[in-house]
C-alpha cells in the first residue's frame, strides 16, 4: 500500500462512510468525509448549504476541500457523491492517492437513502428515477476515476476492506 492517502467515491448510499470508517481503522489511517469537513467549516448541514449557496456554492466547497486534502497521507477521505462533476475536482481526487469506486444498483442506493431527509438532491416526489439520472450522468465519470472499482451490494463491510487492501 502506498504512503498516500485513499480516496472513495461513489452514489449516495454506496456505503463510503461505513466502509472508509472501518478500512481507516483496519490501516489505523485517519478517516475523513468531504461532508462533514464542509459543514464543520460552515457550522450548517448540507441542506442549509444548498439554500443558502446553492448547490453550485456547495460544488466550490467540495473543490476547496480536495484542494486542502492534496497534500495529506494516511487519510481515508469519503466524498460526496458529486464530487465527479468537476473536472478539476476529478483532476484532485488522483492527487490525493488511489480512487475507489464504491459501485451499487439502484434498488440498493434507493434502500439505503430512502428515509434520510439530508440529501437535498433527492427531496423529489420520485427519489428512485433521480437516482436512475444521477447515476446514468455520473458512473462514466466514476469510472474514468477510479484505480479499483468494488462492488458494495450485499457484501459485509469487512470482506469490502479486505478486497480494498488487497488490490491496492
Ligand atoms: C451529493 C451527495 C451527498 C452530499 C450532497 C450532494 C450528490 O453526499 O455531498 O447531498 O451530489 O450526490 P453522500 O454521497 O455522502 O450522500
């Protein structure tokens, strides 16, 4: 394993704070999550954010972020699930160390995210076609990411590190 960092992407409910939480501890690596980082920054959660800033100011705290992550090793860094959009931003989670995918079917995103109201982008009256298009326009750039692609589905989080740290 290299003295990087590691980075995981992936949809919404792809399961990229359980699994970085528990490979963090297994390296005994720091965890971190570009979420959290933003709304321990701004003192507000991800949904006040969007009001306020929009989501294109939320995309800017995302890129400051990666920017401040680039030179950190032992991280494992959970991301949000947009992080992808930028090409910069695609351009930083390289920097940062390898990139995991953390791949899932819809059914599974929609199971997992379906009762949490702190998604902004899925407070629709349909959530499972919003994550259909979300993850249509987005596992091209997930893919063009990413080093190791896992597959999180039914598998326990401890066989998904194992398989992590085998391959990197
Ligand atoms: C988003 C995913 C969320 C959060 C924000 C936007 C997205 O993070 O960054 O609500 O665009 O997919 P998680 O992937 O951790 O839920």
């Amino acid at each position: 394993m290299s003295n990087q960092s590691i980075v995981l992407i992936g949809m919404m409910g792809a399961g990229k704070s359980t699994v970085g939480r528990a490979l963090a501890r297994h390296l005994s690596w720091e965890f971190s999550d570009t979420d959290h980082v933003i709304e321990n920054q701004t003192g507000v959660s991800i949904p006040v954010i969007f009001e306020i800033e929009g989501e294109a100011g939320f995309r800017r705290r995302e890129t400051q972020c990666l920017i401040d992550f680039s030179n950190k090793s032992a991280v494992v860094l959970a991301t949000g699930g947009g992080i992808v959009l930028a090409e910069e931003n695609r351009r930083l989670l390289k920097q940062i160390g390898p990139v995991v995918y953390l791949k899932a079917s819809v059914q599974e995103l929609f199971q997992r995210t379906k009762l949490d109201k702190n998604r902004p982008l899925l407070q629709t009256p349909n959530p499972r076609q919003r994550i259909e298009e979300l993850l249509a326009q987005r596992k091209p750039l997930y893919e063009s990411c990413a080093d190791l692609v896992v597959e999180t589905g039914r598998q326990p989080v401890h066989l998904i590190v194992q398989k992590i740290c085998k391959a990197l």
